[in-house]
C-alpha cells in the first residue's frame, strides 16, 4: 500500500470512527496530499512528524497484549516449579522415599546465574529439608562468599532430592528416578554455569563414567550451559589441604571469570 492508499484507509476509518462520536482530530488534516520528502542537513533540527507519518517506534514498545503474554509466560513459569516440587515431596519413585524425613527440593534464587549441584542430603539436610545447611554447606557459605556472591543469590540442590541411608553415594537407578526434578530444575532456571560438587553430580549432568580427579578444573558443557567439576566441600572437610583447597579456588576462579563474561 503506497502513502496515498494508507492515507484514504485512513481517512476512512477515521470518518467512520467521528461518525460514532469516538474521535476528534478532523479528517481535513488527512485531506492534503502526501509531501514530497526532501534530504534534511544532519545540522538541521529534525521537524515533528506529522500525524501521516509512519512512525515505526511504537513496534519497539511494551503493547498491552506483550505485557499480558509475559505476564501469562512468568506464571506459567511459577507453575511450573510449583507443580514440580509439589511432585518431588510427594514422590515414591525409588526407594529413598521410605528413609526421608524430608525431600530436600533445593533453594535459592530460581533465576539465578549460577547453580551448584551436589550429590544428595545429608543427616543435617534430611532434618531441614534444605541442602547444604551442615558443615559443608557452611563450608560451601564460604566458597560463595569468597566468589563475593550470597547464597540467596545462587541456586543450590542436588542430584537426589532424598537422603540415602548412612550418606551411601545414590545408586543407578536412584539417579535415574530422580533426574527429571533436576532436569526440570536446570531447564527453569537456565544459569550462565553450573557447578557440579563431587563426582556423582559430575557424572550425572556430564553422563560420564570419569573420575572427578580428572574431570576437575576444566569446561564441559549440559544442554549447552558451561559445567565446573570441582570437589565436593565433604571431601575438601575430610582432606582439608593447601592443595585440595588451592584446587577449588582455582576452579572457582575459572567460574567467577565465566560469570563475567
Ligand atoms: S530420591 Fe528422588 S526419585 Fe527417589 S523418592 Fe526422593 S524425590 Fe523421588
């Protein structure tokens, strides 16, 4: 449609439209024929544009129908984890459900940038239901704190959401069942990087059968997010060393330098 159709449609509606009382600018306005456009000096003011003018800007701004439709998307979004925890605390699927005192879901922010993901509950977390609340978890407080982050604004769970008996790394099939939760969560959240603590969440995100020895320190990638091995602070509390503790500050480096990017 050239600028003289798009001004009689106009002109049209806009008669129609003062026909049922609805509008006040006169359509004479629209009446004279479209100008000729001639080249503005760039030091020339540029002059207001007439109302004829098309104005491709408001396609850059908020409509009413975008804001309904991300409104709609972030509630979907809240749902979404809503529904999936109210699954994890009440799920039977493997046989940790029947020592559990409490599903530990994980915490933290939910669209956070970075998520560590450990191994699963421990005696402290199955009373709490929160990962990461004994003394690794306060000895990963410190790692965070060290990356000058604050718990509140990570996000941190674990392979398996139930604590297995005597702290025994979950088995196969036990990771297997519960691997939707933390699929779903990773997908929710989207960080820039995980962090993976210990070997049993390296090879469960990574689906490899290496040792964490040899796959720490270095990028891999899950579902296209940048992964850190690094030691679980369980083993750094057990082999409390200049080296192991060298070691995870190295990688910790590695992700703070990642974040930045
Ligand atoms: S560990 Fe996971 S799969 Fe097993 S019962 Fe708990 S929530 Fe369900």
């Amino acid at each position: 449609m050239d600028s003289n159709q798009l001004r009689r449609a106009i002109l049209e509606r806009l008669r129609f439209e003062q026909s049922m009382g609805i509008v006040v600018v006169h359509p004479v306005e629209l009446e004279r024929p479209a100008a000729v456009e001639t080249p503005v000096a760039s030091t020339t003011a540029v002059p207001h544009p007439s109302p004829l003018t098309p104005d491709p800007s408001h396609l850059f701004e908020e409509t009413p129908q975008a804001r309904s439709a991300d409104g709609h998307a972030a509630k979907s979004k809240e749902a979404r984890w809503k529904d999936l925890e109210a699954r994890a605390m009440a799920c039977t699927a493997c046989v940790l459900h029947k020592g559990r005192t409490n599903v530990v879901f994980g915490v933290g922010n939910r669209s956070a940038q970075l998520v560590f993901v450990g191994e699963g509950p421990g005696a402290d977390e199955d009373r709490q239901g929160e990962p990461f609340v004994g003394r690794a978890g306060q000895l990963l407080n410190k790692i965070i704190t060290a990356m000058k982050w604050k718990r509140e604004e990570v996000y941190i769970c674990n392979v398996v959401k139930c604590r297995p008996p005597e702290n025994r790394t979950p088995l196969p099939d036990e990771v297997a069942a519960c691997n939707p939760y933390l699929t779903e969560q990773l997908e929710l959240i989207s960080p820039k990087v995980i962090v993976t603590l210990g070997g049993p969440a390296a090879k469960t995100l990574l689906k490899t059968t290496q040792g964490i020895m040899s796959l720490r320190g270095k990028w891999y990638s899950y579902r296209g997010i940048p992964v850190m091995p690094t030691y679980h602070p369980a083993f750094l509390l057990r082999s409390y060393t200049e080296e192991n503790r060298r070691a995870v500050w190295e990688d910790m480096k590695q992700v703070v330098d990642r974040l930045k990017q």
